[in-house]
C-alpha cells in the first residue's frame, strides 16, 4: 500500500470521525450545551477535541494557530498530566455556541487532505511527549475524536437521546 492510499484513508477516517462528532454535536440540547451538570460541559469537550486535532495535524507544537475567536484555556480538560493542563488557574471565561464549533469542524475539513500529506508518515510526530512516527499520532488523534465523541454520545443517552448512528450520514467512509 502506498503512502497516498494511506493518506486518503486517514482523511476518510477522520471526516468520519468528524462527522459523528457533527452528529452528536447536533442532538445536544440547549440547556446541556453549557450546563453545569459535568465538570467539563458538553461544548468543551468538543473544543477540546477540535482543538486537539487542529495541534496535532501542525508539524510541532510551535506550527499552532488558534481558531479565530478561542477562548483561552478552553482546551484543557484539567488533565493529570502537565503538558495537559499547562496553565491550570486560568479560568474559562464565555463558551463557544454549537455553530461555531459545527464551523470549526468545518474548518478543520476544509484542508485535511493536504495537512496529512504535508508530512511523512514515516517521520517523528513533532510532539516529544508522543514518541513515535506521524502515522500513529493520526492513528492516536482519531482515537480521541471517537474516545470525546462517545462521551458526549454516553451523556446524551442518560438524558433519553438517541439515534446514533456508527456512520454518520454526514462524511461516512470512503468505499476502499
């Protein structure tokens, strides 16, 4: 199998990732958007994914560009880890609507192709606390897409929501 093969799957897996999280995203409701139910509320969690996924497709931490309009510190979780949680004390201040997380997703979308093939899969992953080459770290973004979109889909079934699909109709995988 050849690199561009392996490219074009890493984009699918991702717009499909993406798209469940869309889904997902979707069936939130209003009043559990920013509620004050979890520790984390059902919109940062989605920020934090999409940040995350924005960071780990630039070549090294340096390669960042916020999404306009971030909120600072939106994308810690308060993780146990200090490379997770690097400015803990900052307190998140407004929260992102449901729109403007669907636009980022959108954002996040719109180059994807191109980010993945902008570096060897075979080279360092550029994240020294992630010691290994850039295919895995694709491998390891797309498991925490999946790991937060499952945690937002959990939260919505203890509420009574369901309906969701494991293919999203939006971005579903390419036929190989």
């Amino acid at each position: 199998m050849d690199n561009k093969t392996i490219t074009d799957i890493l984009a699918s897996q991702y717009k499909a990732s993406l798209g469940m999280l869309r889904h997902a995203l979707d069936k939130v409701p209003e009043a559990q958007w920013n509620g004050e139910e979890y520790n984390n509320p059902n919109w940062q969690i989605a920020y934090h994914v999409l940040w995350g996924i924005k960071y780990y497709l630039g070549a090294n931490p340096q390669s960042y560009a916020p999404f306009e309009n971030a909120i600072e510190g939106a994308e810690s979780l308060g993780g146990i880890q200090e490379w997770e949680n690097p400015d803990e004390g900052i307190k998140v201040e407004g929260f992102h609507t449901k729109e403007e997380l669907i636009s980022f997703i959108g954002n996040v979308e719109s180059n994807l192709q191109s980010t993945i093939e902008a570096i060897p899969l075979n080279d360092n992953s550029g994240f020294e606390w992630y010691p290994y080459s850039r295919l895995e770290l694709h491998i390891n973004n797309i498991r925490h897409i999946q790991h937060h979109t499952a945690q937002i889909i959990e939260r919505l079934k203890a509420k009574g929501i369901t309906g969701f699909p494991w293919r999203a109709d939006q971005n579903p995988p390419q036929e190989w």
